[in-house]
C-alpha cells in the first residue's frame, strides 16, 4: 500500500512540475509586435530616382515593403532606420509600405510613406529644375586658386579674374569670367577647366571660340544647346552654340539704350543677369532699371517690367518699377528678379507682367524671417530648384535661401564676414557670392572676390 502512495505522490510531483515548466514557457514567449513611426518622409519633387526616408522602430527585425518602392536595406534596428529607396522611374508614388517583424515572427503596424513624385530633370532658367534640393551645406572650393588668373587646368590649379556669371547644363558649368574677358567651361565630374569663348582682351567681335571677343560678360544662361551671354560693358546680348564655340550677336546696338525693336536696332544699358525658359530670354538691363524679354527665334526686343526709372513699386508691366536689378531666374511661369539696389526679391508673373515683392524689408541687413520681414544687402545672383529660390546675398556674403510658396528666408551658408574658408553651413566664408546655379543636386556659385567657383552639397 505505501509503495504505491509513494508512486501516486511521485507522479503528481512530475505533473506540477511539468505544469510549471508550461506556465514558465508561456509567460516567457514574445507576443508583443514592434511599433513603427515615420521621420523623415522622401523629399518631393525630387529628380532622385533612389530617394532616402528615415523612419524609427522600437525593436529590431526584418523589414517588408508594400507597394511600387523596395530598397536593398531589409533589416530594422531599434532606433531610426534611414533606407534608400530602389530606383524608381518618374512618377507620383502613394501606395509605397513598410513593416517590421520581429524575431519572434511578431508583425508591425504598416507605415505608409507619404506620397511623394519623381520628377524629370527639366533644363529651365539656366539650371536643372525639377527636384527640391536636399543640401548637407557643405561648402567646398571646385575651382580656382584664389588669385587672379586665366589659366586653364584642373579644379584649384584653373584661375579666374572675379566671376561674376555662372550657368549649368547639369553636365558642365559656365562661367562669365568677367575681368578675363572670357567664356569658361568646368566639367562638374572632374573640375577640368577649359575656356570656350574669348580673346581674353575686351572687345565684342563675333568669331568661333578663342577668335571672338568680350568686354566684362557678367550673365549667361543655357538652353542645354546655347549658351547666351549679357556684355555688361558692349550692351550686347550674344548667343554662342556650345557645341562650336560660334560666337554671334543676338541683340543690341552696342551703344546704351532702352530702344525695343528686333535684334541689332534694339538697345540696352549695362545689361547683368539673363535667364531662359526656352523661349525667351529675359534680361536684367541693370541702367535702365528694367526687365527685357528677346524671343530667341526672332530677337525681338520688349520691355516686359519696369517704368525705365529707379524705385520699387508694384505693379503691371512698366507701372512697376526697379533700382538697378541684376539678378534673374525663371520657373517657367515667373520671373524672380535679385533687385539688387533695393535691396529686394520680386516677383514676375510671365503671362501678365504683374510684379509683387517676395522678400526684403527694402533696407540693408542680414535678417531671416518670412517676406518682407526679412533683408538683404545688395543680392546679386539668383536661381531655383522650381520650389526654392538661392541667392548670392554679395555684401552679406551669405546664401540665402527663400520658400517660394511662403516666402520664408534662411541663410543656407556662410559666416556673414569675409573669406573663403570651406566648412559646412554658417562655419563656410565667400568674398561677395554673386552668381548661383543648381544642376538639380548641388549648388555652385561664384565666389567673386575670392576668383574661385563653390560648391555646395
């Protein structure tokens, strides 16, 4: 009888123990699924066809993508995870997911990215246009010695002579080198520097490549086959084809002026920046304080903005007026305009000739701030990304940075004083920044005083 109590004991005691064991295994098992949340959505429009998002997960494990997007990246770790994108074709995307699922097979919430386009690089205003810049605003010298000079070469072993015009075809950079006399390219993959037009004495004789002439270039924009030159001394506009070097005179008498008309029997007065939409020019005739407009096919020459005399209203067409404006870019739909002597940027609408203010308080300072609230001190050079507008602020030596939709203003670089220490943001110098462009990636600019091209990532 005891022998079998003492079995019967036995196996209830390996009962309770197994059934601790199943209580212990279960409380222990991971039912708890990981929790995702967005951070950094894609930028848009973006001409990135492998664009970065940063989203964050509370535990590690493996990511599962949903939708038109993928990306090599398929593992999570706790914290903020920053995965690019596989490339993409253009396009708006607002179907793309993500989910994490942890190593006990638990599955996340899905995050949706935010729908975000892929858009085409367009060739507008003298840049590549299409996409919002996402700058790291690092500032690095591409080009130039420093000190004055023509010499050709590569990256700081090429000089310049106070650049104060710059344009891009996305591929190249061209520059108006203004106290050489001379049209100069820079191939932006190798910094190679090579001159394209231009005797190096001034002049404004038409002729291929090293065999014509200029007298102090200052704006030049491309349509990507064209680049078109304003002779800020000749009062000429030229048109030099990039693929010959051929030289030829689009517009101007060469004496100053403010006469429209077709081509050489029209006139202009120390015409500075020049902007394209294909179409059109449109220049910044700096004496006459007004916007013209050439149709490339024809050269004729109109007054689309300005009353001919200095001031700052708004207003139509030559109701409205500006002092000594040289800055100018285009969307395709606007004109921005750097008026420089009020220390202002407007705006052009195309189609009407209406011109407004965008930003500037019309009196010297370095202030951010939204619209008018905001100043400047003598912006020179202008260009945009179709959604941000980039301005050489010369006396500031700042660049600036303006929202178009809203107006605000932000410094992107520079320490405000002079220099040309390279650094990242507000720690970077400029000598009077005065040109800007965007080959949709980065920014260059030329670094005026200092005889060198910038770069900014």
């Amino acid at each position: 009888m005891n022998k079998v109590l003492y079995i019967i004991l036995i196996s209830l005691f390996s009962l309770t123990i197994i059934s601790c064991s199943d209580e212990e295994e279960e409380s222990t098992t991971d039912t708890t699924a990981p929790v995702i949340t967005g951070v950094t959505a894609v930028t848009t429009p973006t001409i990135d066809s492998t664009p970065n998002c940063t989203f964050s997960s509370d535990e590690a494990g493996t990511i599962t993508y949903g939708g038109s997007c993928s990306s090599v990246t398929t593992s999570a770790t706790i914290g903020n995870n920053t995965i690019t994108l596989s490339s993409l074709s253009v396009g708006t995307y607002s179907n793309c997911t993500i989910t994490v699922t942890d190593s006990a097979g638990n599955a996340s919430n899905t995050l949706a990215i935010p729908s975000f386009t892929v858009a085409e690089p367009e060739q507008m205003g003298g840049s590549i246009q299409g996409g919002l810049l996402s700058l790291s605003t690092a500032v690095t010298t591409l080009a130039g010695t420093g000190d004055n000079g023509s010499a050709n070469g590569t990256g700081t072993s090429a000089s310049f002579y106070n650049p104060f015009g710059i344009t891009t075809d996305g591929t190249n950079l061209y520059v108006g080198d203004t106290n050489n006399h001379l049209i100069r390219q820079i191939v932006i993959s190798t910094g190679v520097v090579t001159t394209v037009a231009g005797t190096g004495d001034n002049g404004s004789s038409n002729g291929t490549g090293t065999a014509a002439s200029f007298y102090e270039p200052q704006g030049i924009t491309t349509d990507g086959t064209n680049l078109y030159v304003a002779g800020n001394k000749t009062n000429l506009i030229r048109k030099i084809v990039i693929s010959t070097g051929a030289v030829t005179t689009l517009a101007g008498t060469g004496s100053s002026g403010s006469a429209n008309g077709t081509g050489t029997s029209a006139s202009f007065n120390y015409p500075g920046g020049i902007t394209t939409d294909g179409t059109n020019l449109y220049v910044a005739d700096y004496g006459n304080s007004a916007i013209r407009q050439i149709v490339i096919s024809t050269g004729v020459v109109t007054t689309l903005a300005g009353t001919g005399s200095s001031g700052s209203a708004n207003g139509t067409g030559t109701s409205a007026s500006f002092n000594l404006p040289e800055g100018i870019t285009t969307d395709g739909t606007n004109l921005y305009v750097a008026d420089t002597s009020n220390h202002l940027i407007r705006k052009i609408v195309i189609s009407t000739g209406v011109v407004t203010t965008l930003a500037g308080t019309g009196s010297t300072g370095s202030a951010n701030g939204t619209g008018t609230s905001a100043s400047f001190n003598y912006p020179y050079g202008i260009t945009t990304d179709g959604t941000n507008l980039y301005v050489g602020d010369a006396i500031n030596n700042l660049i600036r940075k303006i929202v178009i939709s809203t107006g605000v203003v932000t410094t992107v670089a520079g320490t405000g004083s002079i220099g040309s220490a390279n650094g990242t943001g507000t720690s970077a110098s400029f000598y009077y920044p005065v040109p800007i462009t965007t080959d949709g990636t980065n920014l260059y600019v030329g670094d005026y005083g200092n005889n060198l091209i910038r770069k900014i990532e």
